[in-house]
C-alpha cells in the first residue's frame, strides 16, 4: 500500500461539481492499493498518517502529529500511484490491485483512522474528483507499506 501525505491549510474533494468532502487544517492522504495488501498494510499506513510528525511545535519544529492536534485527515483513493513508466508513453496499471480488493482496503484505512480519534472523510471510490488544497509547508511525505523494514 502506497500512501502520498500532504500537510494541507484547507482541502476539498468535488465530483460533478459537488463538494463530498472537506477539511481545515489536517493531512491530505492518496491512497494506493496493490494486489498482495492487505489489513496489516492498511494499519501500518493508519499508524503512520495519525503519527506523523509533520505539524509545527511552538519553536517551529516539526514535532506534532495530527493526533496530538486532533487535526482532520482526508483520504483519496488513488490507483495511480502504482503507475508503471518503465516501458513505453503509457504507464501500465497492472500492479494496481482490482476495485473490488482496493476498495474494501481505502474504506478499512479510513475506518482505523477514525478509530484512533480522529476526524476523517474521503473522496468517493472510482469517481472522477476534483481535489482543491493548499499545501501548507509544502510537506509532502511517501509511505510504502512495503518498506517497513
């Protein structure tokens, strides 16, 4: 599981010209799904997007999580993220785990974030979305799920 994890003032996810979804300050989060993930890789990506410390402290260090602020978090379900560029213009979706798989594991992952206290909403699975943010910061961290060790 790939996740994109973006430090946002504000952020709103629209499908047909309708906001679903909206955040103050928080955490954007893409997320990708591949074939072999599963509920482990969905709580290593939960654990990490609560915890991380990428919120400035009274001295500007970066030393708060969104669990220590109670921030919200928005989680986009986003295949692209497996996008293989290796051969030819086209990049190859194979990798991306099938819709069925991907979604049950988007909607877990935003479930054991909400579990954890916080506020969290997503796009809306395999919609087309227009995602609007400010990249406060700009912070912007990967996660691989695959790269634990």
């Amino acid at each position: 599981m790939r996740s994109v994890v973006q430090r946002v003032r504000e952020c709103s996810v629209s499908v047909d010209g309708e906001i679903i979804s909206s955040i103050r300050s928080g955490l954007l989060v893409y997320l990708g799904v591949t074939h072999e993930d599963n509920e482990k890789d969905a709580e290593y990506i939960a654990e990490k997007v609560v915890n991380l410390r990428v919120f400035p402290d009274e001295l500007g260090k970066m030393n708060l999580s969104a669990a220590d602020l109670g921030r919200e978090i928005i989680v986009v379900s986003q295949f692209t993220l497996y996008a293989d560029v290796r051969k030819g213009r086209r990049p190859s979706y194979d990798s991306a785990a099938r819709p069925e798989h991907a979604q049950s594991l988007y909607e877990l992952v935003i479930r054991m974030i909400t579990e954890r206290g916080l506020s969290t909403c997503g796009g809306k699975f395999q919609a087309k979305m227009d995602v609007r943010y400010v990249n406060e910061g700009p912070i912007t961290i990967l996660i691989d799920s695959k790269k634990q060790f």
